[in-house]
C-alpha cells in the first residue's frame, strides 16, 4: 500500500497499456517502451521537488543518450553524474559540458583517455575517496600537462552508537566520514600535481534509495537526515578551510531529492531513477512518479487453463536476491508471476487473474525493479506519446556501448 491510502502504481492503466499495444502493433517483441508523458510528467515533477537547486541527471538510471538529451535540454538541469570513467569521456565528446563520474576508479588507460582529450579533460569531475585512486589520476593529468578536477566522495550513512554498540545505517562506500578526516583526504589530494578538488557528494542511500516501508525506516530517515543537515556544511567548512573554496556539493537522489534541496550546503542535487519510475520507488511517501518505462513481452504458449507464458522477461534487478528484484508484469491487470519458476531468460510462465484469457500473441507489458538497468538488455527504445511511436532511438547498447 502507498501513503496515499490506496496500492501503490503498478503500471499502466488500461488507457495506457492498451496505448502502448497499439503503438508497437506489428513490433516483435521483447521490446522496449518509455511513455514521454509519464516521463515528462516525472521531469516535471523532480524539477519541482528541487525547487530551484540544480538537478543533475543519473545516467546509470537512464543509459539512452537521446533521453538524457531531453534532460539536459531543460531549465534547471546542470548536468550527467556517470558510472563510469570511459562512459564520462563519451559523453564529453558528445558535447556534454558538466560529467561528474560519481564513482572512482583505478582505470588507468580510462584516467589517461580522458587527460589526452582537452576537451574531456575541461569537462569531466572524478571521484575519489582514496588517496591511492587520486594519484592515478595524478599521474595521468602529469602526462598531458592537464589540471583534472576531482570531487571528494563522503560517507554519508548514519553510525550510531547504542551502549557498546557501533551502528552502521546505510551502504557501504566511502571509508571518510567526518569534517576530520574527509579535510584530511582533501589536503593530500590537493598536494598531488594536476589535480584540483573541485567539491563533495554526499550519496545518502539509507534515504533516497530505500522506500518508506515501515515506521523503523521512517525514523532512520529522519536520523540520517538531521545528521547530514550538520554533518555536511561542518565537511564542507573544513575542506575550505584546507584547500580553499569549493564549486559543488552534491547530494540527493531521487528518494530525497525535495528534503537535500532544502539543505543550504547543497549546491546541486542527482536523481535518475524517478524518471522512469522503477517498481522500487512504488513504496515512498513523499512523492509519486508515474510508471514511465516498460517492456512489452508477447504470449507464446498456454500451458494450462489459468496460465499464459511469455517470450523474455529474466531481467532481474541487481542488489540482494529477493522478489523486489523481479520485473512485475503491469498490464493487463491482475497477472502474476509464478513462485516456482519467477522470471525466465527464455520464458516466463504468468498466472491469470480470474476471468482472465489471453490469447497467444497478445502482449503483455512489465515494469522493471530498477531504472536503467533494463536498457542494458535492448538495442533500442520506443518512444511513445498517446498510442503512437514518435521516434525510436537507440540505448547504449544500441549505440556499441558497454561500461560494466
């Protein structure tokens, strides 16, 4: 159930799933199909819960080009955060002007791609939270006569301390935690030459990516929240004072986004994965993303009366094995996969809702558990506006494109 008291989305409603059906008629299937108003509609919407403070796009939860054109395109949008180094020299030869690569990397031909492009190079922000990532970096930018600039990844998770017990609230990614020991890290990044400290993200996944599930995760929202509203502008303050004044500090995702914005130390917020609107992001509370990305799946045997079985549909959600990971069959309504065999990579047997009949050929339309993921499994996307394609263009893969 959603907090607004009834389910929460789980697809497309029959307007919208029989829309879709009629703009891919004649389409072989698996296929792939983004609803632009429901998209626009969740642009809008992160635009709004920002609320002035510039939104940069995830490309991890997007990874179609022409789609994160039509993010940047809009007032407010101030860049890509990208997964990956090669996939940041991409996109800066592409002509994107701000690449904030949110994770590090040890990849040296990566680091050296990037310094032996000018271009790139003006571009392109790294992300270190280890000295050790920094100096290969160094040495790369040393190699061209580049400056690279790099951005400080801080631990944002919440620790607690019970009695003897040390609390770790959140994932596990940077090893700096406080003003300390994160100015420390900035000092000796600072040293090395060719590198510039640009500024800090602040990922707090304990908040943007976990839904409102409970009123135990509610209240650790609200922890981790509070500490960060202190916590960021004490490392922030601290890094100044040791290298100076910073352009950016990051923080947000989709799950926070109207929450981090309200931070003043914030300079910038990310989100990515409400512009789809995964499954995973059914459970929050305070928002409500339209369905927007979905993949179409033809019937292709019936194996006995309640059943019909689909062509595809193993497109399992990284993170821990558990049914949140399955894709979810959305239209039309009351399908449901089968405890014994789930989602296949070849097949997928569903079981009907009562009354339900489906034919072999019909089409039957799933939302995935997590956002970009999906597109790493299709060369293509359909992009649909009221029952008709407008255009159709490619995903990464499509373009030849594989960054991990």
């Amino acid at each position: 159930m959603s907090a607004h008291g009834g389910a929460a989305p789980a697809g497309p409603p029959g307007g919208v799933g029989e829309a879709l059906s009629a703009a891919t008629a004649g389409l072989p299937a698996p296929l792939v199909a983004l609803d632009l108003d429901a998209f626009e509609a969740n642009l809008d919407d992160l635009l709004r819960r920002a609320a002035g403070t510039p939104l940069r796009v995830a490309s991890k939860s997007v990874r179609v080009r022409a789609v994160l054109d039509l993010v940047l395109a809009r007032p407010g949008v101030v860049g890509v955060m990208a997964y990956s180094p090669w996939e940041a020299l991409w996109l800066a030869s592409a002509g994107v002007a701000d690449v904030l690569v949110g994770y590090p990397t040890a990849d040296e031909a990566a680091l050296d791609a990037i310094a032996a492009d000018k271009a790139a190079a003006a571009a392109v922000t790294l992300m270190v939270d280890d000295v050790a990532q920094a100096v290969r970096a160094s040495r790369a930018a040393a190699a061209h006569g580049r400056t690279l600039r790099v951005c400080l990844d801080v631990d944002a998770s919440l620790r607690l301390a019970l009695g003897p017990l040390a609390l770790h609230l959140g994932v596990r990614r940077s090893p700096v935690h406080t003003p300390a020991e994160v100015a420390a890290l900035a000092g000796s990044v600072a040293q090395l030459p060719g590198l510039h400290v640009r500024g800090l993200m602040f990922y707090e996944a304990q908040v943007a990516g976990l839904p409102d599930s409970s009123a135990a995760v509610r209240a650790v929202k609200r922890l981790s929240l509070a500490d960060l509203d202190v916590r960021r502008r004490a490392v922030r303050d601290a890094v100044q004072r040791e290298v100076g004044p910073l352009e950016l500090v990051n923080g947000g995702g989709t799950g926070s986004v109207d929450r981090t914005a309200a931070d003043p130390t914030v300079t910038e917020v990310t989100a990515g994965s409400g512009l789809y609107c995964p499954t995973l992001f059914d459970g929050y509370r305070a928002f409500r993303s339209r369905p927007a990305a979905f993949v179409g799946l033809d019937v292709v045997r019936l194996p006995g009366p309640g059943y019909a079985t689909v062509f595809g549909g193993g497109y399992v959600a990284s993170g821990p094995a558990a049914p949140s990971r399955l894709p979810r069959p959305a239209w039309p309504a009351g399908l449901r996969l089968t405890g014994r065999e789930g989602a296949g990579e070849v097949q997928t047997p569903l079981r009907l809702a009562p009354g339900r009949v489906l034919a072999v050929g019909d089409r039957v339309w799933f939302r995935h558990a997590k956002a970009g993921e999906v597109m790493e499994r299709f060369a293509d996307v359909h992009l649909v506006r009221r029952g008709r394609i407008e255009r159709t263009v490619p995903t990464y893969r499509g373009e030849g494109r594989s960054f991990g």
